[in-house]
C-alpha cells in the first residue's frame, strides 16, 4: 500500500510537471524563431542603414566639395568679367578720343 500510494504521489505530482515544461517548450519553439528571425532582419536593416548613412555622409562631403569648386569658378568668371568691362571701358574710352582728334583733324583740313 505505502508503494502504491508513493507511485502514485509521483504519478500525481511529477507528471504533470514534466508535461506542462514539454507543452510550455512546443508553444515557445515557434516564438522563439520568430524571434530569430526578427532579430535577424533587425540586423540587417541596421547594417543597412549604416550603410546609407555612410554613403550620405559621402555625398554631403561630395556636394559641398563641388558647392565650393563652383564658388571658385563663379568668383573667378567674376573677376574676369570686371577687368573684361574696365578694359573695354578704357578701348572706348580710346576710341572717343580718336573720334574727336579725328574731328578735330577733319575740321582743321576743312579750314584750309
């Protein structure tokens, strides 16, 4: 009687614990690749973005290098432009005074 009543203690107290922990793992297994796989395209999209990050930052880096070439060249087409209008300043400058000596020579031939 003391035997049977100790298997069935155990029976009544051990069993069920054992099936409860095999339930409990057969319902996590599939969280816990669903998880995995989380955790997986997580990863990936981290890399990902340091990536774009990484290709950004060399962009900005590319697009203000070229901001500061196409302020040189502007400044410089400006600088150009200003002593291109100076001297033609000065060629007209000449020219009117050529006219009027030219005048000047004209009006003194008409005299004689």
């Amino acid at each position: 009687m003391k035997l049977s009543l100790l298997t069935l203690a155990v029976v009544t107290f051990v069993l069920p614990g054992c099936v409860t922990k095999g339930y409990v793992n057969r319902q996590l297994d599939p969280i816990s690749c669903k998880v995995d796989i989380i955790e997986g395209k997580s990863a990936s999209l981290d890399e990902r973005a340091r990536s774009l990050e990484s290709r950004l930052a060399t962009l900005e880096s590319q697009v203000s290098q070229a901001q500061l070439a196409n302020k040189a060249m502007l400044d410089e087409a400006t600088a150009r432009a200003a002593d291109s209008a100076q001297r033609a300043e000065a060629a007209a400058t000449a020219v009117a005074q050529a006219a009027e000596r030219a005048e000047k020579t004209f009006e003194l031939g008409q005299k004689k």
